[in-house]
C-alpha cells in the first residue's frame, strides 16, 4: 500500500476496515523505514562497466530541514542496459539542480564501476555537457530537443507562437543534419529579428541538440528527449501527490525506492528493436562496446 502511494492516514483505515486493527502511524513508519537499509544496499550497488544510453535528469520536492521546509532536486539516472532493459542506476538528493552536483553523481557512477556511456540524454541546463565530458570525455551529449522547444516558446509572442512552431518544426523534424541547419537559416531569416535570443539559444546549443540527426529513426525516437525518465518521474508524482512536503530525506527516498521496486517488475523485456539498435551503436563507436560484446 505504501509503494502505490497510500498515506498513513489511508493504510490505517484500509488495514482497519479489512481486519478490524488500529496500527498507529508511528509503527506504519517503523514498518516502511526497514526499507532504508535496503534502499542504501541500493544507491551502492556496484554497476555494470558500459551503458548504451543514459538519461539525466531531475524532480523537486519539499522537505523539512532545520525546522523549514526547502525545495531540493531528486536526481535520477535511467539507463538501458547491455540487453536492452531499462535501470535506474541511483537516486541522488540536493538542495537544487546544478551542474557542480551532477559532478558528484558522474563521479560516484565512475567509483561504482561504469567506465563508458556511450550517450548521455540530458535537459538544457547550462555547463551539463560539460560536467559529463569531464567523467566520460568519450560519451555524445544530446540535448532534450522537447526541452529546447518549450524553452524557446516562452520567449515567442502568443499571438506568433503558432507560425513560430510551423517554421521551427522543419528544424527538429528534418530528415537530415544538412536539411536542419537549412531550416534554421530559414527560421532565422524570417524570426531573427524579431527572436533573437530564441534563435541564438538553438545556434549556441547546436552541436549537442543535432547528434540524433546521424542516426536511424528506431535509435532517434530513444535519445531525442528525455521522455524515458519523465515518465519514471511521472510515476513519482503519483505516488507523491497526496504529500504536500516530507518532514525529512529518508521519508521522501523511501517512498521513491519503494515506486521504483514496483516499475522495475515491469522493465523485463528490451526496448523494440534492441539488437538492431544495438548492432548498429556498435558501429557508430567502433570499438567502445567490443570488450562487453566479446567482439
């Protein structure tokens, strides 16, 4: 019942109702923090050496500290797996999403044994590329194509952000790296003037939102955005949206360990298409995936 989001409040009632026992709420505390031990056996788990695709991201929650209550950044890490299979490969807590942070958590996926990621799917958050290329100087960053889009669309006038959308679409949507860059020519010729902070956002950031364009559409679909983990985090919005806030950290990661046993049961087959979508990575970085492939 606490795994799928239930409140103390709610557990109390269902167990009395069903058994006629009154279970206080300190006891339904004690009985969930058995969890704790497990969830660090968990975030210090050792991880496979190589990881195809990872997905970077976070979610805010608030938690008392001090006697107030401040906003902190749930920091989660989905990868796909050698087979396919998607793995959360930890859960991380600060005070607020910043590059400098996502340091510490590349480095403690280095001490926990990766060595490589061959693609790393992050939002657009400033020196994020760069915190990566110092852990794994080897991984291709890209850029959540999504998260540029809605970024760009708070700065276009409501009244032009229909054809505004119609002309960038060409831009994200082209078949071919060459086919975009003509696009956003375009978009420039015809917005730059009028957008200019829009237009430079996407010529600055260029280079790590346009990866995807080399690849087939199957491997496309998978690192474009950073949809796979959102959706984990829309998972943890449900279980958290009778909380208001958490009166500490272990109550809050608890709760998300807990949703996360439960998703897990469902990530036992490969994405669509895995072994093709892999053979063909394999190629793309020759010789980076040879010594787990037994190539």
């Amino acid at each position: 019942m606490f795994s799928m989001g239930m409140s103390y409040r709610d557990i109390n009632k269902h167990i009395k109702d069903m058994y006629g026992m009154n279970l206080a709420t300190g006891a339904i505390s004690a009985i969930t923090d058995k969890l704790i031990p497990e969830l660090k056996a968990w975030q210090q788990r050792p991880l496979d050496s190589h990881y195809p695709i990872v997905w970077l991201d976070a979610i805010h929650y608030k938690v008392k500290e001090d006697g107030r209550y401040i906003s902190k950044a749930v920091y989660t890490l989905l990868a796909l797996n050698m087979q396919g299979k998607k793995e959360i490969l930890g859960l991380y807590l600060s005070e607020n999403e910043g590059a400098n942070y996502w340091l510490s958590v590349l480095t403690d996926l280095n001490n926990r044994g990766v060595k490589d990621i061959l693609i790393a799917c992050v939002d657009g958050l400033t020196g994020f590329p760069e915190a990566i290329a110092t852990i794994f100087p080897e991984t291709e960053t890209q850029l959540c194509v999504i998260h540029q889009i809605r970024n760009s669309m708070k700065y276009v006038a409501s009244k032009n952000q229909k054809a505004f959308m119609a002309d960038l679409k060409p831009v994200y949507r082209a078949a071919t790296k060459e086919a975009a860059e003509l696009a956003l020519d375009e978009l420039e010729v015809k917005w730059g003037d009028a957008y200019p902070l829009v237009i430079n956002s996407w010529r600055r950031k260029w280079h790590n939102l346009s990866h995807y364009f080399k690849y087939p559409e199957h491997i496309r679909k998978v690192i474009y955005t950073t949809n796979a983990v959102e959706a984990v985090h829309r998972q943890f919005r449900k279980l958290t949206k009778t909380k208001g806030a958490f009166p500490n950290e272990n109550s809050l990661l608890k709760l998300l360990y807990a949703g996360i046993l439960n998703a897990s049961e469902k990530w036992t087959m490969p994405i669509h298409n895995w072994s093709l979508c892999l053979s063909q990575l394999a190629i793309y970085f020759e010789g980076r995936l040879d010594s787990v492939l037994d190539i």
